[in-house]
C-alpha cells in the first residue's frame, strides 16, 4: 500500500530527517574521556575510563562490583557461566557448564537474553510472559517448579525497561534454592519497590548497545557482590590468563572486555541518565495522552515499579483488530474500516519515515528454540504455539502481545511536534 497516497493520510508530509525508535543521544562529555583516552595512549582494555565506571556504576546501582565488558551479550554469557560453575563445578574446556540441565528462561525477550544457555550447553524452557508488566509470569514459573523441580538456574529479564515481579520471583527461586541471572540490559535507572534493577539477580546484566537509554556505542556490565567472582568475570573476559611472566591458559577464557574509549563513552554518558529518563517518561506520557481515545492500551506499568520508559508500546484491543497473518519474515493484513494492526500502524510510520518495531517475538516461537519446552500458567503449552486464544481465554500470553502489541518511536531527541504527527498517523490508521 502507498500510504502517502492514501486518503486516509492526506496533508501529511515524510518528516525531513528520520525519527529513530531509540538513537544515541550524546551530550558532549563523551568526546571528553575518548579524547582523554586517545591522548594518553590507554585505547585498549585497560585505563582509567573503565576503572571509574567500575567504580560509579555499581554503585549507582547498589551492587558491590560491576566488570566492564564489551557487550551485554558477553556480560550474560559470563554471568550464565558462573551460574553454572556455582551450581554444577567447573567443566573441561570441551564441554558447556550446563550440559544435561535445564533452565528456566524469560520468553518475551531478545534472544540474546536466552542464547547463553546454548552456548553452555543447557536446555532453556521458556517460561510464559504476564499481562501485568509484560514479564516473565510467577505463575507460570511456579508450575514450571512443579514439572521440574531440579532445576537450579532462573534467567529472568525485565522488558522494556519496565521490571518483572522481582520479588516474588525472587522468593520462588529460593524456595527452590535457584540462582537467577538478571538481565536489566532493557531497565538502567528502574525501580522496583524503590530498589534499582541489576540488584535482583545473584549476577546481573546491563547493556550499553546504541539504542539503550545510556550507551557507550557497544559494551555491558555485570554485577555481583561477591569480590570472588568478579576476580573471576575479570580473568575469564581476558582469555583467562595465569599469573605467568608467559601465556598461560589453565581454563577456558574470551575476549570480552570492554574497551577504555568504549568505557569513555558510557563515563560521558552516565551523569544524563535520569535525563533521559525523564524524557522517555514524557514521551510516554504524550503517547498516553494522545492515543487514549483508541481501541488499545500503553504498555503496563505496575505501580511498584518506576521503569525508565526506555520504549514506549501499545497494545491493539483484541475486537479492533484487522485480519492479519504474519509469516515467518513477512506479514499481510486486510485493511478494514475502524480497525487497525501492527503491520498497518509499523508500515504506516515508516512511510512518513519514522521507526518502530514489533513487539519481541518469543522465544518459544522462534524457528532456533520450537523443540524447546514452552510453560504457561496453566501449565506445558508446546505444541499450541499459535493458539493464544482458546474459546476466548489468552493462554500464551507472550504470543498474544506478539500478535497485537508494537513499540513506538522512543527516541528522546523527538519533538513534541514530531510525535504528535505520530499519534495522527494512528488515529488514521483506525479510520
């Protein structure tokens, strides 16, 4: 369809410069710390730009140690690791510490929250998401103990920037005397009950990718309180190097730590994030404000919980929906009066050159993990992966969000007159 063409979006010009869904937004400090970097010659992965955000972050957080490293994909990897070590002893450099284990996995998330238990040879069963926050479902956690009750390892993540239900989780874990891996890469500078994320899991992660709401271009942090174990985070994400006047390598190691100009990039960044925060909070609000007359519904946001409103998302009413089909690249829907989808309202921004995307497709329906085990509140669910209604009860919720919800463009640099156009273009998207 032309959009541009369309009746339905007359008047409406392409903005001149793209709207981003989340850009970085550099303040002028960063150039400051790569300079200094530069300048002294500490451009690899050691310098005093890591040591200070090692220093201000986990403190910011309320952890005692966080280790700069180069993504937030390494960083949660190294914490699934650890996990695993902790729980099951150390393996040979041949074998993943969590062969033979399962682990129970957040589903609507990135894949990059899950794959770490691949890489270490674990079988993640995915647990199902609740419609309250849009997190992992202690329900369906607690049945997920009830089938399998040795398990050992929770990696739970918090979506959007919004937390999870951190503390009755965090009791179901213990009951069963499970360690959780916290991904908090999507929740810098959250709340739950006034405690930041990052300080819920026995390891936590966060990411500074470039579209996160602090960012160093790339890199990520982990956390923990143990002096110990961040010793070890630290030899492991340096090929695991022995204390040897030669290379000396007595277990498996990686390449992951982060860069000093990387880590001068987040040092810059780090003093704006309750900046950026508020203005994520305010584009939120605008979007609440504007889209209220619809059939839909912004993303929840419990009321023990501050997020910081890193993406702004909707939820389509289920009766307003058009007929739609998504495929597994690509989606079709019928344009219908009154209603509309997330294809249609995704086609529609971008064609006046602005930037969403889909809700996170779940774990359990990816190609990569279908064979996986997929639990719900009401129990084991594989097998009905695209029946997320049945006679008119949502019994995947994850599938569902998939299916009816969309981010919006979130980027903090937008201008009120900007996302007003955006807030237009879906209300006319439900003529």
């Amino acid at each position: 369809m032309n959009f541009k063409t369309d009746p339905r979006f007359s008047g409406i010009m392409p903005f001149q410069y793209k709207v981003w869904l989340s850009s970085p937004t550099m303040h002028g400090d960063e150039q400051r710390w790569v300079d200094e970097a530069i300048r002294t010659n500490w451009v690899s992965t050691v310098g005093e730009n890591i040591n200070v955000i090692e220093e201000e972050i986990p403190a910011k957080i309320g952890r005692k140690y966080g280790v700069a490293l180069s993504s937030g994909t390494a960083a949660l990897h190294l914490a699934v690791r650890l996990a695993g070590e902790r729980l099951y002893g150390p393996q040979p450099a041949n074998k993943g510490v969590l062969e033979g284990y399962k682990v129970f996995c957040s589903d609507t998330t990135f894949d990059a929250t899950v794959n770490p238990v691949a890489y270490e040879g674990g079988e993640a069963v995915f647990i199902d998401t609740e419609p309250d926050s849009w997190n992992m479902s202690p329900e369906a956690l607690k049945k997920a103990f009830e089938r399998y009750p040795e398990v050992k390892l929770i990696v739970l993540a918090h979506l959007y920037g919004t937390p999870g239900k951190c503390d009755e989780i965090r009791a179901i874990a213990d009951a069963h005397n499970a360690l959780i891996v916290e991904d908090a890469a999507e929740s810098f500078g959250s709340l739950y009950r006034g405690i930041q994320t990052g300080c819920f899991g026995d390891y936590s992660v966060i990411s500074f990718n470039g579209n996160k709401i602090i960012t160093g271009s790339a890199g990520g942090m982990l956390f923990t309180d143990s002096g110990a174990d961040a010793r070890k985070i630290r030899k492991w994400s340096t090929q695991s190097r022995e204390d040897a006047a030669w290379y000396q390598h007595e277990e498996l190691g990686y390449n992951y730590r982060m860069s000093n100009v990387i880590a001068g990039i987040v040092r810059g960044q780090v003093p704006y994030l309750e900046e950026h925060i508020a203005q994520k909070r305010e584009i939120f609000n605008r979007y609440k404000e504007g889209l209220a007359a619809l059939p839909l519904r912004m993303n929840p946001i419990p009321s023990c919980t501050e997020p910081n409103y890193w993406l702004s998302c909707i939820l389509i009413d289920e009766d307003a929906m058009c007929e739609t089909v998504r495929g597994e690249k690509r989606a079709v829907y019928v344009e219908e009066s009154g209603k509309s989808c997330p294809t249609e309202i995704l086609s529609a921004i971008a064609a006046f050159n602005a930037e969403g995307r889909p809700i996170w497709k779940p774990m359990h329906l990816q190609p990569v993990y279908r064979n996986n085990i997929f639990i719900t509140a009401d129990g084991v669910n594989r097998g009905r992966s695209n029946a997320y209604i049945d006679e008119g009860k949502i019994v995947d919720t994850g599938a569902d969000l998939f299916h009816r919800g969309l981010c919006l463009p979130s980027d903090n640099k937008m201008t009120t007159e900007q996302q007003d156009i955006i807030i237009n273009i879906i209300h006319r998207c439900f003529m």
